[in-house]
C-alpha cells in the first residue's frame, strides 16, 4: 500500500509543480505589459482575473520552442545559444 501511496504523492506533487511553472512564467510577460515593457494586448485578463492572453503567449512560446528543438535535432542549451 505504501507504493500506491507514494506514487499518488507523486503524481499530485508534479501536476502541482507543472501548474505553478505554468501560472509563474505567466506572470512575467502580464507584469511586463502592465509596465509597458511588452504589449498591452497581454495585460488583458479573463473573468477569473487570470492573465489570460499572456497565459497563451507563454503557452505557445514553449510549444514552438519544443517544435524547434525536435526538428532540429539539437537539445535546449543549443536552442539558446
């Protein structure tokens, strides 16, 4: 029983840690348009108060960085490089 128990953690413990990853790099591009470092189309929220637009913007960043990465062939320290 301990072993169902650890992986339950666990699985609870990542899906935690994925959401707050997620909201987190979020905030940086919300906060950055509310200073008008970014565009003002990302301060926008939704009716939860949720940075939504900026939410997507990170969103889709990361996807095409994963794209970019698996045509590519190379790993992410490359990418940055």
């Amino acid at each position: 029983i301990g072993e169902i128990v650890i992986a339950a953690g666990l699985i609870l413990s990542v899906c935690g840690a994925y959401l707050s990853w997620t909201i987190m790099a979020a905030e940086v591009p919300y906060i950055a348009a509310l200073h008008r470092s970014f565009p003002k189309q990302l301060s926008k929220q939704n009716h939860n108060d949720a940075p939504s637009s900026s939410l997507w913007f990170t969103n889709l960043a990361v996807q095409l960085s994963l794209v970019l990465i698996w045509l590519t062939g190379s790993n992410y320290n490359t990418l940055l490089t």
